[in-house]
C-alpha cells in the first residue's frame, strides 16, 4: 500500500509553529485505518498487506519562514555562507519537529499493526501482524537543497531521500512536489546564486518579515500559529488566510494593527523584489507590482476581493502545460486529470474518465481542525488495478495552489467526492 503526505512544514523555533500533537495523532490514527482497509481485496477476501510505503511529497520542512535570512543573505544565493545558514534552519527544524520525526522512527521501528486473516480470510478480533513501513521523503520547495544532509539514513532510521518516486510493480504510480509545475514556485533549477522564484521571495521578504513585526509589536498574541497557515497558503490566498486569523475573536481587537504592518510588509518586498526581482518561468513580464497592488488594495478582516484575471492566469498553472509536462516527467503519454488548482477546478472535475490522473495534496491547514494530509493507493488484487482513497486529508476545502502531485493509474473518484462534498 502506497500512503502520500506533505506540507508538514515543521519550521525552525523563530517565527511558526510546528503541527500539534492531535495533527500527528489523528495522522497515525489515518494509517492504521488505511492499511486495514487496504486488506480487503476485490472479491471480498481479507489478505494483510504485506507493506507500507509512506512517501512525504514535499516540503516536510519550512527553512524559507525564519528570522535567521536578512537582507544580505537570502536562501537562493546558494553561496557557502547561505548554505551554512541552510543547514543550520533545517537542524532548526528537525529539533522544533521532534515529535514528528518520532512519530516517523516508530513507524519505520514498529510497523503498522493491522488483524491477522482468519481461515475464512476475515479480519480477525483477537490477532494482529505487524506490517513493515518504509518512509521515502521527496524534496520540495521549501526543504534544504539535496546535499546539506537533513535527513540522513541509518539502520535505526531507514528512510530514504529522493526528487520522484514510483510505486507498483509498472510503475503504476509517480510521485513528485509539484512546484516545478507551479509559476510561482518553479525556478531554473540550478544550485547556483540564482533570482528567487517568486514564494521564495514571498516567503523570506514578505511573510517573513511580516511575522517578525507581529512578534514586535504584538507582544501576548498568539501569532506564531498563523506562520504555518501563510506559509501553506498560495500567494493569492494570502489576504483570505490573513483575514480569517484577524476575524478570531482573539485577535480582532488588533485588526487596524495588524493591517497596518501587513502593508508596511507588502511595501517592503515590492522594494526588496525590485532590487532582487523573482523569476515567474514563462512570463515576459514581471507580475510583482501587480501583485504588490492588489494586496495592498485588499482590507483585513473584509471579505477579499478577487484578484484581477490576468495576475490568476500568470500565478497558476495552465492544464496542457501541466499535461505535457507530467507526461514527460513520468514517461507515459495518455491523459491526465489535475486536480487542486483553482482556476482549472471545473477542468479538472469534468475529466473523470481519463486513465491517468493527477491529484493534489496539501492546501492551507485549517484554522478549526488542522489536519495533515493523507491519501493511500491500494493494490486491489493481482489484476484488479488500484484503488484511491483518503480520510479526513481534505475534509477542511479544497486543496489548492500546486502542492504535491500524485499522479498514476489509480482512479481519483475517491478525492473529488471529497472535495466536492467539503
């Protein structure tokens, strides 16, 4: 059986917070029920499966929401001092995400442990078997560049790093952190000083500067929880994330505060993207004036305004470059349903028969009923195909922006009842 999860975003001890308790509970709680229902084949015989293979798609850590990047030394600079900071951020991190990462060990210790099979082939009440996990972590966005060592293996933590995946006896399934696919977060790919992708430079000059002041100015407010949420969010969900945490009860006595020190943030990333301008890959202009202009525009605490429709069709994805895109990346040529756009939400929707299907992870963690995601691709079968299904991953909206991409055989019926039904 094949689990994928993502956007944990543990961050480092200065400006967010990693997930609660509950999250990483309920996350274990998902596993074991998918792995027991996993054991139930097409022709209603129960047969424990025999691994699970748990793939965290991307951006396990956040280094880009930190105090530690100033004005002279930016993650993208890829210099030895930056990659010093780097490595320090991710050890951050992984100290700040402790409880998670030992929810991790014990998976890769213990196993899952799901009922035996009867003589009847039932799940059994009384017995249980321990099932292997195998952990893989794909790296996104916002995790260390391959090389600085954050999650290194050893026989007590068998995990493994890669950039992709595959999963099935064909290959049936290939997973990857879909912000290559995403014209906000894509860059040239190079580890070389580069321009920042326009969420990094959102991400470091903007929300995190933003936090910092909070941190300043609003002294007994429990602002650090809302550094996860911003740093979920797509740019353009940013003033609706925002909105909501100020509308809290707790919060919004301090709603003309906060306004007022979110614009001075939005005023200085626009000066600090004219000096150090982001890449959007595939554009002939540069959207961040645009950008700066309608998020200044948009009152806190107000419903906000749609952005104009031409910053929407520069900052999401187009569905035939997707295609073309994930066709090469994955070797195969049939078509492919994307789900977790917003602009392509009707589109993706409206191609259920396609053999191959693309299904988005992740989305902004809700404010009520945090949740970490979590969908599973069972093996229904010798020559049954494979069955998608997922718990309470998406039960809080509509996964958006591009988080990761499951793509495979595995038809996505399951998913889009969820989203439709949330």
């Amino acid at each position: 059986m094949l689990v994928c999860s993502a956007n944990w975003l543990l961050p480092d001890d200065s400006l967010s917070l990693p997930p609660v308790a509950c999250e990483i509970q309920a996350f274990r709680r998902r596993v074991d029920i998918l792995a027991g229902r996993a054991g139930f084949r097409c022709d209603g015989r129960y047969v424990p499966v025999e691994r699970v293979d748990l793939v965290l798609a991307g951006d396990m850590l956040d280094t880009l929401t930190s105090r530690r990047w100033h004005a002279s030394l930016r993650p993208w600079h890829a210099t030895p001092a930056a990659d010093r900071v780097m490595a320090e951020v991710a050890q951050g991190c992984l100290r700040q995400g402790r409880r998670a990462i030992a929810s991790l060990r014990q998976l890769c210790r213990r196993g899952v442990r799901v009922p035996s099979a009867t003589s009847l082939a039932r799940p059994s009440r009384e017995r249980s078997v321990a099932v292997p996990v195998r952990v893989v972590i794909i790296a996104g966005d916002r995790d260390p560049r391959t090389g600085l060592g954050a999650f290194p293996a050893s026989a007590a933590d068998p995990w493994q790093t890669a950039s992709c995946t595959r999963w099935g006896d064909h290959g049936e399934v290939f997973v990857t952190h879909g912000h290559s696919l995403d014209p906000a977060a894509a860059t040239a790919g190079t580890t070389e000083p580069r321009d920042p992708s326009l969420g990094e430079s959102l991400a470091v000059d903007l929300i995190g500067r933003f936090l910092g002041s909070l941190g300043e100015h609003l002294q007994g407010v429990s602002w650090r929880a809302l550094g996860r949420l911003l740093a979920a969010a797509h740019p353009l969900e940013l003033p609706a994330v925002l909105s909501t945490w100020v509308q809290q009860s707790a919060h919004s006595c301090h709603t003309e505060q906060v306004n007022d020190l979110w614009k001075r943030a939005i005023a200085r990333w626009h000066r600090e993207a004219r000096r150090e301008p982001p890449q959007v890959l595939g554009l002939p202009v540069d959207v961040t004036a645009r950008l700066a202009g309608w998020l200044e525009s948009v009152p806190l605490g107000d419903e906000p305004a749609t952005a104009a429709a031409d910053l929407v069709r520069s900052l999401t994805a187009d569905v035939v470059e997707i295609r073309s895109r994930l066709q090469t990346m994955a070797g195969v040529a049939t078509d492919l349903i994307m789900l977790g756009h917003p602009s392509q939400a009707e589109v993706a929707a409206g191609t259920n028969d396609d053999s191959l299907a693309v299904v988005g992870l992740g989305g902004p963690p809700s404010l009520g009923t945090p949740s970490l995601p979590c969908t599973a691709v069972f093996e229904q079968g010798e020559h049954a195909g494979l069955q998608t299904a997922t718990c309470a991953a998406l039960s809080h909206g509509q996964a958006q922006g591009y988080a990761p991409l499951i793509v495979g055989g595995a038809g996505p019926a399951g998913i889009v009842d969820a989203l439709r039904a949330a």
